[in-house]
C-alpha cells in the first residue's frame, strides 16, 4: 500500500480497505463507497446499480438513466436525484 502512495498512484489510503475513499456523510469524511440505485416505480425493484467509489455523483445519473431504460424499456423516463 504505501508502494502505490509513494509511487503516486493515489492520494488517499485505507489500511482496512485498499478501495475506499474519503465521501463526505451528514458533514463528516468517513471511509466508504458511493452506491447508485435505479428502482422500478410501479414494483419498487431494483433495476440497475452501481458502486462506485467517486466522491461525486454528478457523473452518475445519466448512465443509471440509461441503464433503468434499457432494463425497463419505458416509453417515458423519469429521474430524480438528490443533491
């Protein structure tokens, strides 16, 4: 682990989990992972999902977007996020 850190390969490190990074939860920075959901409104089910560990979610709506569409095959799509 401290190969990759010296070697610049990353800026943060987790000794208990080599992928985690730093998200920022209820205004504090806890090691973790940002999951991603598209539910089926009719049914209440889980289309698609991602796990991802950026700390950002802006990149993440539209391929779950198009992942719930290609799962449901809806005529219309409607996506909500949170912010």
């Amino acid at each position: 682990m401290q190969n990759k850190l010296q070697n610049g390969e990353g800026k943060q490190l987790s000794t208990m989990d080599e992928d985690a990074r730093l998200l920022s939860k209820r205004g504090q920075s806890v090691a973790g992972y940002n999951v991603q959901i598209a539910v089926d409104s009719k049914h209440h089910l889980i289309v698609a999902e991602k796990v991802t560990n950026d700390g950002n979610d802006i990149k993440q709506l539209a391929p779950m977007l198009e992942n719930a569409q290609e799962v449901l095959q809806p005529e219309d799509l409607v996506g909500l996020a949170d912010s």
